[in-house]
C-alpha cells in the first residue's frame, strides 16, 4: 500500500505551541504539526496519543516517543523541532525521520502555518 506524502503544519508562536493539537480533531494518517523551536511538549487535555519525534537546529532524529498518552510530557533538550504526528506513524514508517524532513522542508518553504490546519489534504 502506497502511503500518501507526510503533510506538516507550523506552530511557530508562543500560544500556537501552547495549544499545539488540543484544539485540532485526531490527526490524519499523513497529518502532523511541526513545533518550532521546541524542546517539549505536553499531551494535557488530549484524548488520543501521538507520536513524538524531536529534531536538532540540522533536522537530526534526536529523540522519538511512540504512543504518548494524554495527560503525559516528553522533553529532549538539544531539539529545536518537535513533531506530532499520528500514534503508530513511526512504527508504520521506518523511513520516518526522512519522510519528517522532506515534510518539514516543505512546509517551510510554502510557510504552512499553524492558522492553515484546515487546508492540508
């Protein structure tokens, strides 16, 4: 089965980040919001897990958390980006850290932000 591309949205400001996926339903299989610069996250007032994949200033895998539970936190402290993304995409995607560039990459040069959720495929 071919998996679509992985398709990432910004949260670039101090309330987007703070928010991050509360106020958004369930991520899609190819969804993920991109957190920048951040070297935490928080799952409180979740009700579903994600995964969490944290990268440093050159977009290398510094640290990856499968399933975190709602009401959890997950801290790596040499990252500038942590990425939410659907629970189980990294398992489903071994490939992940590169899928996660080549999506951050792009939504760094189309400057998808965080107000442009709904527009994603």
């Amino acid at each position: 089965m071919a998996w679509p591309d992985l398709q990432l949205v910004l949260a670039h400001t101090f309330v987007q980040r703070l928010c991050g996926l509360w106020l958004h339903p369930p991520l899609a299989l190819n969804q993920g919001l991109c957190l920048m610069p951040c070297n935490a996250i928080h799952t409180v007032g979740m009700r579903h897990a994600i995964d969490v994949v944290f990268l440093d200033a050159r977009g290398q895998l510094r640290k990856r958390v499968d399933g975190l539970a709602p009401m959890r936190w997950a801290v790596c402290n040499k990252a500038r980006y942590a990425v939410e993304l659907a629970a189980g995409y990294c398992c489903r995607h071994p490939d992940h850290a590169d899928r996660i560039r080549q999506a951050l990459k792009g939504a760094l040069a189309q400057h998808r932000r965080w107000d442009d959720w709904r527009q994603i495929p």
